[in-house]
C-alpha cells in the first residue's frame, strides 16, 4: 500500500489559514461583493460630503476641510456593515449547506479552523476596508476641489489616523460576527452580534450611569484609534486593549461552542 | 484499519446506534448495510470525529480520527455530496480541500479527471447534475491518496454507468490492499460491490460475514402448484418440510428441494401443476436480518432480528 509510506506528517496550521483564505475569497460572489462594498464607500461618501451643508446646518464653503474628509469616512462605516454582513453570511451558509461537516472532516482540530477562519476574515476585511476608506478619503478630496475650497493636508498624520481608524470597524465587527455566527451556527446570529456592539454604546447612552461603560465599548475605542474621540475618549493603548479584549472573548466564546458539538 | 469498540450514540431517549463492535479490515469492499435509520450514517460520522460517541471509541489506523496528524492524506469521506456550497466551482471546492490538507493544486486536477469531471472543474456546483456531486464528493474524498476510503451511500443518484464507475473504483482501492467501507441501504447495491458487509438494525449489528457466506446462508424454497394444496401441504408437513400457503394458492415450501417434493408427490399420486425452485436472494436475507425491512422508525434498542449470522 502506497499510502502508509508516504509522509504524513500535520498539515499545520498553516494549511487550515491557506484554506480557509481560499474558501473565503476564492470566489467571483467574493469579489464582486468585495468591489461592491468598495462602491457603496465612495457612493456614501459622495453622498455625505455633498449634503454636508442641509445636514450639519453648516455650509460646505464654511466646513474645516477636516470634517468634510470624517464626513466621506462614513462610506468606510457603510462598507464596514456590507462586510460585516458578508462574514457571517460566510459561516452561516456553510451551516445551512452542511459544507461545515466537509470543513471540520479536512481539519478536525476545530480550534484551529475558529482560528484560522479569524485571521483570514480581519485580513480580508481590512483589506477591503483600507481601500474603502482611501477611496472615500479621495471622494472628499474631489469634493473640495470641485467647489474650488482648500483640502486637507495629505501630509497631516490626523488625515491618516483617521482614514486608518475608519478602516478599523470593518475588520473588528467581521470578527465579531465571524465568532458569533459559529456561536450560533446561523448568518442571523453573527450579524445580530456585530450590531449588538455597534448600538451598544447608544443604549448605554440611554441608561443612567450607562456613560461609564463606554469607556469600555468597542465604539469608543475605534474612535479613539482614528482620532475623533474627543478629549474624554480613552487612551488608545486602552483602546487597544479593549478592541483585542472583546475579540479574544467572542472568538474563546465561539471556540468552547464549536469544539463540545456535534456538526 | 476502522475499529469500532461498543460504540453508542444516544439523542435523548433516542438510541442511534446501540453498542456497536466492529473491524473493517483492509484488502476488500467491507459494505455496511441496514434501512435508513438504522444508524449507519451516524456511525460513519464518529468515526470521523464530527459527532462526539455518548460511550464507546472508534479509531482508524488505531487513532481517533481527531488525532491523525494529516487526516484527509489518511482517510478519504464522502457523507452528503449535498453538503456544498452550490455557489463554488468544482474546482474551487476541492481546491480549499486540497489547502486544508497541504496538497498541491495539481492534484485537484488530477482527481477531477479520476472521477470523470475533467473539464467541468470551472463549472458552479449548483449547475451539476446529482450525479456528477456525487463524483465531486468522491473527488474530494480521493484528494488525499488515502489508505482508507469511507463513503456514504455512494450509489446514489448515480446512473447504471456511474454505478459500475463506483464498483470499478472501490474494488481497485481494495485491491490495492486499501480499506473500504461503503454504506448501503439496499442489499442488492452491495452483492456486486462488497466482499463482506456488516448489517446494521437499529443501532445494532446484526451480521458480520462475507458476501458468499451470507449467500450461502440465505435459505432456498419451493413453490408448488397443485389442484389439491391442502393435501400436498399435509403430506409435505409429514415429511418434514414447511410448506405454507401464497397468496396466488400455491405453496411456498421450505427446508426441502424441488426433486424430494416432486418424488413425494409422485409416490402419493398427486398431481402438480407447477414445481418452480426459488434461489433467496441475499435481499431476503437482509429484510430477514434487519426484521421489517426497516419500515419502521427506530425507537428503541429493542429485538434486532435473528443474529443467526452473528459470529
């Protein structure tokens, strides 16, 4: 028998990564909702930038070149949700399909696939967003320009800090509906999750003594790594530690779920 | 090797499957029969380590499949070849597969061409025929080269062609000195395919033979046609045989052969019209075996027919 003499050894972790990317992106749906998501950032950006004046009350011509650029950033936010959307949707359907039984056959160190199914979608996520955020950072820009206003300073660290930090809450709130769809087994979950933290810090604002908390809430924090938090926003190192605390819970959640069950 | 060691499954009241034992040697088509329900697939699952045993253990190559460094280069499954994302292309399906297990691109080619999908790779799934999922599933489950090869239900949805396709495949992997296991709901699918089957019947074994010994068991009978049944069945009884009435009015005897009954009809001057020796299929083996052919749902772990070819 040939099979018994060949190498075996583990396929690593490593393989269960190079899978799971290639089962992510690895189809035409993929991209095409990738370059979706992208569109939808500049449309919304475009949107937000031109209406500027009706809806902050205060005129484009008289708006700080800043803020018209945070306001194009609200396209990465809308890219952020298609994202998000699409992350759960990636674990529910192979729930729905029983594709997820072929997933844990080829790897059936199931902590290894909540891993690696982390790591691929924050990439894939990031990476979408990243262009997203630029692309709308670049809408703003023609926007100024096309009204013959000044523009913000390319050379200006706050203009990147603040591309980068809109670029954040597409690859966090994936993750978050990533672990909460395998939680769940289902697409609902996962996205019920992600907006679970996303209104959070609203319904803390609603509840007495609810502004405590939100120090501790993933909203803030995102804000405090893009800049705009205000002066009484958390430190970003504690931002930091707040975003990789939550994510650490959702993905430990996931993983007791996956590895006691039957699939 | 599959070992299987007092293997049970419990959901609730509910036994699935009900302290099996069982080896499935390598070097021949082990088929693994019962009616649907009768824990096949349940079953093949933990032996895949997708559903966790309420007691009991089942290894491959003497590890759980959980602990087989490099699983899918080990042991090759085939479940539900539903069970995919119809969005994907062939090739991409297997693609993500041959990932997850370190092997290269080629391969996946490769097997498309074993399993006779060779430029369809491009093709989504959802506008693949069921027979040609079910070569995708076994494509998959090829992916690895591997030692041991189970598959659920193989046969199904495939037409004559891919059936004698399947036979083709899983005897060479035998013969290559590989373990197979292949799960059946019908008897008949297995006679040309396994050279050993294990029967199944509400969570129990029932049998554990080889084919030509299961055929060999499988009792013959008679039937009569006669103007006088009720005499022939007297004198039939007196004789030692079992003769008992069909529906059509003929007897249906057994445990006596066509030449004794035709001798003792003519020593007692009774007329036949009809004396026709029935071959039992190994189908009636299999309904016999597993009590009501499986029409019934399993409830409990209760009578789990004969057992007469238990060893």
């Amino acid at each position: 028998m040939t099979a018994s003499t060949r190498d075996l050894s583990g396929a690593g972790a490593g393989a269960a990564v190079a899978a799971e990317w290639t089962k992510l992106t690895g189809t035409g749906r993929a991209r095409r909702a990738a370059a979706g998501a992208v569109v939808l950032a500049l449309a919304v950006a475009a949107v937000f930038c031109l209406t500027i004046g009706p809806t902050t009350g205060v005129a484009l011509a008289d708006q700080p070149a800043f803020d018209v650029l945070t306001a194009s950033l609200l396209g990465a936010d809308a890219a952020a949700l298609v994202l998000t959307v699409l992350a759960a949707a990636a674990v529910g359907g192979e729930y729905t399909t029983g594709m997820v039984r072929t997933t844990f056959t080829a790897t059936p160190r199931r902590g290894r696939v909540v891993l690696a199914r982390a790591v691929t979608v924050v990439a894939a996520a990031g990476a979408v967003s990243l262009v997203a955020a630029v692309g709308a950072a670049l809408v703003s820009l023609v926007v100024l320009a096309g009204a013959g206003l000044p523009l913000w300073d390319a050379a200006d660290p706050a203009v990147w800090r603040a591309v980068a930090g809109a670029a954040l809450m597409a690859p966090f709130h994936a993750l978050v509906a990533t672990a909460g769809a395998l939680w769940s087994r289902s697409t609902a979950g996962g996205v019920v999750a992600a907006l679970a933290l996303l209104v959070a810090p609203t319904l803390a604002g609603w509840v007495p003594g609810g502004a405590a908390v939100l120090p501790l809430l993933p909203g803030e924090a995102l804000h405090s790594l893009a800049g705009i938090a205000g002066p009484e926003g958390p430190h970003p190192a504690a931002a930091v530690l707040v975003l990789a605390a939550w994510s650490a819970l959702a993905l430990a959640a996931a993983d007791r779920a996956v590895r006691g069950r039957d699939v | 090797m599959i070992a299987v060691r007092e293997l049970v499954k419990r959901y609730g009241d509910t036994v699935a499957v009900d302290g099996l034992t069982f080896a499935v040697e390598p070097g021949r088509v082990t088929g693994f029969l019962g009616p649907n329900g009768a824990g096949k697939s349940t079953t093949l699952r933990m032996v895949l380590g997708l559903d966790v045993p309420t007691s009991g253990t089942a290894t491959v190559d003497g590890a759980p499949y959980r602990d087989l460094p490099s699983p899918t280069r080990r042991v090759g499954a085939l479940l539900d070849p539903g069970a995919v994302d119809p969005g994907r292309t062939a090739h991409g399906h297997l693609l993500w597969q041959a990932r997850a297990a370190g092997i290269g691109r080629a391969r996946v080619d490769e097997v498309l061409g074993l399993v006779g999908l060779e430029g369809r790779g491009g093709h989504a799934i959802r506008h693949l025929s069921l027979g040609m999922r079910q070569r995708l599933g076994i494509a998959g489950a090829l992916l690895g080269d591997p030692g041991v090869l189970i598959l659920d239900e193989p046969l199904n949805g495939l037409d004559p062609e891919g059936i004698v396709w399947v036979r083709r495949l899983l005897r060479g992997f035998a013969r290559e000195g590989r373990t197979v296991l292949v799960s059946s709901h019908l008897m008949n699918e297995m006679e040309a395919t396994a050279d050993h089957v294990l029967v199944v019947s509400r969570g129990r074994l029932v049998a554990d033979v080889g084919v030509a010994e299961l055929a060999a068991g499988a009792r013959e009978r008679v039937e009569v046609a006669s103007p006088d049944p009720a005499g022939l069945a007297a004198l039939l009884a007196r004789a030692g045989a079992a003769p008992s009435a069909a529906a059509d009015g003929r007897l249906v005897v057994t445990g006596m052969d066509a030449a004794r009954v035709g001798e003792l009809a003519a020593a007692h001057g009774v007329v036949l019209h009809a004396l026709v020796p029935v071959r039992a299929r190994l189908e009636d083996a299999f309904i016999r075996l597993t009590g009501d052919g499986g029409r019934t749902p399993v409830r409990d772990a209760g009578t789990a027919g004969e057992g007469e070819w238990v060893r």
